[in-house]
C-alpha cells in the first residue's frame, strides 16, 4: 500500500464513511453514529442503551434500534443479504492495507446471545428471544 499524506488519509476516510453510509439507505445517519459510538467507547458499554448516551451519537436511543432493525432485516431475502454483505465486505475490502506478515486476515465477529437469566422481566426476555436482538 502507498504511503498517504494527512490530507490523502483524511479524504479516503471521509470517502469510505459516504460509502458506508449509503449501503444504509433509510437510517445511514444513525448507522455511522453508532459506529462513532463503538469506536470511541473506552469504557465498555454494555448495551446499546449506554452506548446511545455517548456525546458521537446524536439522536435517541431508540433509533439505534430501529437502525440496526432496518438495515439487517432477518425478513430481508436471501439474495438481498447477500448482495448487502457483499457490497459492505468489498467497502471494507478496499480500505484495508495488505497484510504484512501472512497472506490473509482473519476477522471474527461473536454473536452469542446473552443467557436469558440477564432479563428482569418477561416481557423483555420474549421480545429479545423472538426477534433475535439482544
């Protein structure tokens, strides 16, 4: 990968962000402010609750909700998930530099559920076990 001065750096990630957002169509805003929220969260939030009181998200706590809901639709069919994480893998594809000492990354991601025993009522627990969003 070719050495960027501070301005070509600053362009390629403002590019990247435009670009990121626009595989989020109706709720990118929100989507890039919660990554904001991820990326500078120090203190390990434990829900998206906390991590919607950080000063990089700018609107309400629901909304997080509603972004990750809209933009990874379990209802969405197979064809349009795999056209959605085709194209998020080849943005993010692009902006990452070769690896120096092996001939690939590896990048993992956990999806375990939290144990049920976390939910204080219910209600809550129903709701978090049926649409899978915990």
């Amino acid at each position: 990968m070719q050495k960027l001065n501070h301005n070509q750096l600053i362009a390629q990630f403002r590019s990247f962000r435009q670009r990121l957002r626009k595989l989020f169509k109706s709720y990118g805003d929100s989507i890039i402010d919660l990554i904001d929220a991820l990326a500078s969260n120090s203190n390990g939030a434990s829900s998206p609750v906390e991590l919607s009181l950080s000063p990089l998200f700018e609107r309400t706590y629901s909304s997080i909700y509603k972004a990750i809901e809209n933009s990874f639709s379990f209802n969405d069919n197979k064809k349009k998930k795999r056209n959605k994480l085709k194209n998020l893998t080849r943005l993010i594809a692009e902006v990452t530099p070769q690896p120096d000492k092996r001939p690939f990354y590896l990048f993992t991601t956990d999806t375990t559920p939290p144990p049920a025993s976390l939910f204080s009522n219910s209600k809550r627990k129903k709701l978090c076990l049926s649409t899978k969003y915990c």
